[in-house]
C-alpha cells in the first residue's frame, strides 16, 4: 500500500469515527426531548389503550365489541366525521378568499389583515361559543334583526341543533385553515401568474392552471388540520349543540362523568385516534405529508 493509499484509509476512518461521534451528539441532545414526549404522550396514550381493554374489573374487548352492536355509537361516530367533514368544507370556502386576498395585499396591510385573523385567538373558546348563544338565540341578535326589517313572522331556529354547531365551529376553525393557507399563498411568485396571462390564459385559468396548484400544500395541512382539531372538539358542540348533536368527545365526558367508565370512554378515544392516523395515512398515500409540509 502506497503513501496515498495510507492516506486516504486513515482520512476515511477519521470522517467515520468524526460521523460516529456526531451522531453520539445528537443522540445525547436530542435524549431530554425524546423523555418528555414519552412521559407526555407516550405512556399516557399507552395507559389509555391498556384502559381501553377493561370492563367491569375484567380485561377483555367487551368496551369494542360494544361499539359494533350498539347502533347508537355508528351515529356518533358518523355525526362526528360528517360535522367535521362539513365544518372544514366552509372553512375552505370561507377561508381561502382571505388568504388570496391577504397574499395579494402590501405587507403592510397585510399584517393588518392577518391581526383581524388573530384577534379571535385573544379570546377563550368558551367566551367566543356563548358569544354566539347569544347571537343566534331564539330573541338573539340575527332574529331580532330579521324580524325587524320583516324578512321572517317567527324566529329562526339558530341555536341547540347542528346549526348552531356548525356556525359556532366554523367561527373558531376559521383562523387554522387561513393562517398556513396564506403562509404558503404569500410565497408564490406573483410572476407567475403574469407570465401565464401573457401566454394568453385568463385570469380565471391562470388561476386554476398555476395559482391553486401552488397553493394545494398549505390548503391541504389548513384542511387537514381543521378536520383533526373537529374530531375531538368538546366545548362548542356541548353548548351550541343543545344536547341534540352528540359528538365523540361528548360521549367520552359522558362515559366518564356520569358512568365513571374509564374503560369505555378510552375505548372511544383510541378508536378516534386511529381514525386520525388512518386519515394522515391516506392523505400521506394520495398527497404525501413530507412534500406538504416540507414546503
């Protein structure tokens, strides 16, 4: 073996062992945050699937099978999905003009009109739900409104049904689909849409041809968002929903509360957890989560 030879072995195993060391490094930084997360998240959601198996002081599937033959929980569960399917549907159509306008507008004004978007942020979801009993009550401000100017003889039924759920969701929601929509709509080269118009497109088809697909990544992780905040949400729906919209998270409180049924308020816990991961996997499969939040 030559003197380069010898060279090169010895500058190859000191980047291997320099390698090793970093990893070792990172291994040792990264241990502090890789405990929390087991005692915060881990052990808890571990300490839930364990309780799920547990009926009546017996372990068992008694808590799952339950959820199969009782018609009851099939309606839960799909009040919830369709809530939250049609919670994020109105978020997108509410909520993408504004981001498209924010995104065009001066920075300045921009951040004018992104502090509107926050403001709802200052206030707790319980004070912004009564807020809306108020509004939408039978002698609430719309009704009276309407009543007023004689567009309606008798008061509409706004709130305690699934539309009062639905407003009251959607007014909380909103701020989630807007805030990552317009990061990502902020980004875009407005060059691009110019340059489609002087190739001959209109707005409307540069629009659809350049702008919206640029665009998917943040409606994507605004959407997915809302929808996953939706599943689990309590507070709105307990209170606008009258006790006529009954939600997984209501039936969980239910389950604990006034049953004291841990095992079966855990076994619709983690079924509604798999839901999640089975819709971050098929949106993963159809969109790829690294190439939506990788931007």
């Amino acid at each position: 073996m030559t003197a380069c030879q010898r060279g090169h072995t010895l500058n190859r195993q000191e980047l291997a062992a320099d390698e090793r060391r970093e990893k070792r490094q990172i291994l040792g930084l990264s241990l502090p945050a890789a405990a929390i997360i087991l005692v915060l998240l881990v052990i808890p959601v571990g300490w839930l699937f364990a309780l799920s198996f547990v009926s009546n002081g017996e372990i068992g599937l008694a808590n799952y099978t339950r959820m199969v033959e009782y018609s009851a929980y099939l309606s839960i569960f799909s009040t919830t999905i369709l809530v939250s399917l049609f919670v994020t549907v109105l978020c997108i159509v509410l909520g993408y003009p504004v981001a498209y306008l924010l995104g065009q507008l001066p920075p300045r004004l921009a951040t004018i009109g992104l502090a509107f978007v926050i403001v709802p942020f200052w206030t707790s979801i319980l004070v912004r739900t009564y807020a809306w009993l108020v509004i939408l009550q039978r002698q609430g401000i719309v009704n009276d409104a309407l009543i007023g100017i004689g567009l309606i003889d008798e008061p509409l039924r706004l709130a305690h049904n699934l539309t009062g759920t639905i407003i009251g969701m959607t007014h909380v929601m909103l701020p989630f689909l807007v805030l990552p929509l317009y990061a990502t709509v902020r980004n875009i080269d407005g060059d691009l849409m110019r340059a489609a118009n002087n190739m001959g497109a209109s707005p409307a088809r540069a629009f659809r041809d350049v702008f919206l697909p640029l665009s998917m990544p943040g409606l994507i992780a605004g959407s997915l968002l809302v929808f996953i905040l939706c599943l689990g949400f309590y507070v709105t729906p307990q209170i606008l929903g009258g006790g006529r919209v009954i939600m997984v998270s209501m039936k969980i409180q239910q389950n604990v509360q006034t049953y004291f049924d841990w095992g079966a308020g855990s076994a619709l816990g983690v079924v509604l957890l798999l839901i999640v991961f089975a819709i971050f996997y098929l949106v993963h499969r159809l969109a790829g989560l690294d190439r939506i939040f990788a931007r």
